[in-house]
C-alpha cells in the first residue's frame, strides 16, 4: 500500500481540451534573450497557498491530500506526454508526488508551488525513461525528410490526439520535443538534463519537429480520405 493513501490512479479523469500553439520558435527566444531590461518581481504566496506548504511540511494527511487533488490532474498530464501508457504515467505520477512531500520542506516558496512540482514530475519522467532514451540516441535515424517551409498546424488537434501522435516519435525525440516544445526549457537547460550537448538537442528538436509534421500530415490526409469515403 502507498504511503500516501490518498494518492490513486487518476488516469480515468484525464479530460480532451483544445491546444494552440505548443511549439514555440527559436526566433522568438532570441529576440526575447536580447531585450535590454528585464523586470524581475519577487514572488510572495497567498496566505492560503504558504499555509498549506507549511501544513504538507508538518507532515498533515489533509494537506497533503488537498495538494494532492489540485494538482494531480495538471501533473498527470505531464506525465503522459514521456510516457508509452497510462500504467507508465501513473507510476511517473506517483514517484513525483512521494518525492514532493518527502522534500517539501526544501521548497524555498520564491515561485509558485506548481512550478516546483511540475519540475520535480518532469524530471521523474526523464528518470524512468533515461535507458530508452540512451538506447533512442545511440540508433541511427536517417529517414526523417525536412521541410523547413511548412509549419505544423497545431490546432487542428484536441490535445488528446496530438499527445497521442507525440508518443509515437522515438523515445529520445519525444522527450526532446515535449522539454522544448510544450514544457518552455532552453536548448541550454535540455543539454544538462539529458546530459548531452546544445548542439545536439537543436539537431534532434529539429528531426522531432520534422518527424511529427510528417506524420500530423499523414494523420489529416487519412482523415479528409475518411470523410470522403
């Protein structure tokens, strides 16, 4: 039984929403790195959020528990974007929320507590795929076609499909292309995590990127053969 009761399988409550706009260009990050003056604010809790870290830390079931089912959901959603299955997602899932509340007391309350979560679920999810990831970037892919002038529409897929779509990339790609794409880490902030050069995290974003848009266009040519049938 988990040491945390409280804690079940949630994959069941995993709703279909809308996405726009999960890719974000490297133009963009360019320009914004080089703004000239960035205004940096302090970030100060609610009384009620500051509470309920303090309740979680003093080890308190009941906070622990209402920490757990505001979150869970956003988090599971994260968790199925490395995963391969539910199971999968479920597992990353639970070792995230262990960890939070074994080191809660180590949240430093100078940003939002979702923030800090959300960096401890990815980084349980780059763990428990770290070998398939090795594996992925030690094959050779050379059938990937780039074509740099047509863009990947995005909306024309519920967030459903799209994950679904994303999970067929090659595991090293996926991770990649879910770390830069829809989570907002810098090529920098890959290269560490994954332990491999900026370089490289460009080169595979870029065959991720092209990968994907080759198959969004192989999902929606099925689809406009369907509703012609």
């Amino acid at each position: 039984m988990s040491e945390f009761p409280f804690m079940s399988n949630i994959s069941a409550h995993n709703g279909s929403q809308s996405i726009e706009n999960v890719e974000h260009q490297e133009e963009e990050q360019e320009l914004n790195n080089n703004e000239n003056t960035t205004i940096r604010t302090v970030y100060i809790p609610s009384s009620e959020e500051s509470q309920l870290i303090d309740d979680c830390i003093k080890g308190k079931r009941q906070a622990q528990h209402s920490l757990y089912e505001e979150f869970a959901p956003k988090m599971y959603a994260i968790a199925m974007r490395y995963a391969q299955t539910t199971l999968e997602a479920d597992d990353i899932l639970q070792e995230s929320f262990i960890n939070v509340f074994k080191h809660i007391e180590k949240f430093a309350k100078d940003c939002p507590i979702e923030f800090w979560i959300r960096k401890i679920v990815v980084n349980q999810a780059l763990k428990a795929g770290r070998s398939k990831y090795d594996k992925a970037f030690k094959e050779e892919v050379s059938d990937i076609n780039y074509n740099s002038e047509e863009n990947i529409i995005l909306d024309q897929f519920d967030l459903e499909e799209l994950l679904e779509i994303i999970r067929k990339l090659p595991d090293g790609f996926q991770q990649i292309f879910n770390l830069y794409a829809i989570e907002g880490y810098k090529h920098k902030e890959i290269a560490e995590l994954l332990g491999i050069s900026v370089g490289t995290s460009k080169s595979q974003y870029a065959r991720a990127r092209a990968q994907l848009q080759e198959m969004l266009l192989k999902e929606d040519e099925s689809y406009e053969q369907f509703r012609k049938q």
